[in-house]
C-alpha cells in the first residue's frame, strides 16, 4: 500500500528559538519511501539545521533554530507499507529468559507508564490467557470497552493511571494504558505516534506496539485500542517509552502556536471517499 502523508507546524516566534521536530516517516522493515520533502525556514541569523537517526527506535529527528516572526515547518512524503502477513496463531509473548536485553527497557515502568501500579490487576484481569498476541488484543478490547474517548479530558500530565480512574482519555492516553497493562504482565511495550489513514479528524496519532515473537523471531506488532485506525494503514513517524518520547514538536523556548494541519491518504481511502462524494 502507498501512502501520502504531510503535515504543517505554524508557529509566531518573538526570538529566535530552537526547536526538535520528530515528523518524518521512519524508515523501517516494511516501511520504505518513495518521495519526501521537508521545508524548514531557519533563522536567518543562524543557519542551523542537523539531523539526526536514533539505531534503536528509527526514529528522525531534526534540530533547528527557527525565527523570529511568523514560521511555518512542512513535511510531505511518499511512503510504501508491506502488510503483515503474519498468522496471529503464531505469535507468543517472550520468556523473560529469552528476552533480548536490548529489550528489557520496555518492561519497565516510564513517566506516563506507571505499570508496577498496574501489576495486581493485570494479572487478576488478563493472567490466565494464552500467552500471545491474542491476550495483547484482550488487553486492548478491555481498554475499548472500558475508557470513553473524550476530548479534552486529560492534559499533557496525565498517566495511566489518571486514566484508569477517570475512565476517560485520548489516542494517547489509550496507548499509554495498553503500554502499562502489556508491561505489567511482562510484554515489552512502547508508544509510537503515527499518520494515520481515515482518521476523522485528521491529526497526528497514538497507538502503542508489542515486541512479539513471530515465525521468523522477534518484531514490534502494532495495535491500536481506540479502534480509529488501522495498524495496516499507519505511517509510524517516532517510537519511544511513552509520549515523553516522541513529541512532533517542542522548542526551547516560548512560542505561540497553532494547531497542527495533518493528512494522511491512500489511493483506496481516496477512491472510496470519492464514491462516497458523489450524488445518490
């Protein structure tokens, strides 16, 4: 599947201010790009700009000093998606012994994952199933079934377990729960922020991924609680232990800003959007 994804960031800058964007597509197993564009207006008075490729997580990142004034960041790419054609049945969760340790990070508790909290109850929920993918689809049917989504009901402080006893949340706050719940049945967990296809409305998304061990040995699997989205149709941009992690934006420094402008489209999303588009 080919997917075309772009995103802009306006932001009003009274100096000149530093900034680390985390936009661009990764460039991962079943994720190459065909095309991509980034336009980046630096500071004229320093022509600063460095990139950057974490060789764990893949994720991109850009440093740049932006102002002062009216600035606007654009990214735009091209990217190729092959599906997972792995048989579900035939993914298991890891043996804490056979874990890589590379791996052992994601097991444990992070700032917006507090999943020692979350240990008694995983268990006594989700401690009897198979051990697999199928208890991580268990973990996120109950996460489905038991938080509303509501917009505007946690901040940018809020962890798991505000949204536990809230029963409310966002993308973001739905992957911060399936993160902590999979971490403390030991299933290394981690956050991902994506473009997503079909999204209503557009925006940069959260789902959270598992590593998994398939056919072919261990791989990060993705899912996504909310239900808002695909795993077959996201872009992943960046990947972390939690949001802490993979923020698109932040600058050192005071900046007014407006929201984002996202997109993220398929040649069948749009075909099928333009048959939807036509009189009856």
């Amino acid at each position: 599947m080919q997917v075309s994804v772009e995103c802009t960031l306006r932001y009003t800058l009274a100096e000149e201010t530093g900034f680390v964007f985390q936009i661009q597509a990764a460039i991962a197993e079943k994720q190459t790009i065909s095309a991509e564009a980034i336009s980046i207006p630096v500071s004229a008075g320093k022509k600063f700009f460095t990139a950057y490729t974490d060789p764990v997580t893949l994720t991109r990142v850009i440093r740049a000093m932006l102002g002062p004034g009216d600035v606007a960041v654009g990214y735009q790419a091209t990217v190729n998606l092959e599906a997972n054609s792995v048989d579900p049945n035939d993914v298991y969760e890891f043996d804490f012994t056979e874990l890589p340790m590379e791996y052992l990070t994601y097991l444990a508790p992070s700032r917006y994952c507090p999943s020692d909290v979350f240990s008694q109850f995983a268990y006594q929920t989700f401690g009897t199933m198979p051990r697999g993918h199928s208890r991580v689809v268990a973990i996120c049917n109950w996460i489905y079934s038991n938080l509303e989504y509501t917009v505007g009901s946690t901040g940018p402080n809020s962890t798991a377990v505000d949204v536990f006893q809230s029963g409310k949340g966002v993308c973001r706050d739905y992957a911060h729960m399936g993160i902590a719940l999979c971490r403390a049945l030991g299933i290394p967990a981690r956050y991902a922020s994506v473009y997503a296809v079909a999204l209503y409305p557009q925006d940069f998304h959260a789902v959270f991924q598992a590593y998994l061990k398939g056919p072919s040995g261990g791989a990060w699997f993705s899912f996504d609680p909310t239900r808002m989205s695909s795993v077959d149709e996201i872009v992943r941009i960046a990947a972390g232990r939690d949001a802490a992690d993979v923020a698109f934006a932040w600058p050192q420094g005071e900046a007014s800003f407006e929201a984002p402008i996202v997109s993220a489209v398929s040649p069948e999303h749009k075909a099928a959007m333009t048959v939807l588009a036509v009189p009856g």
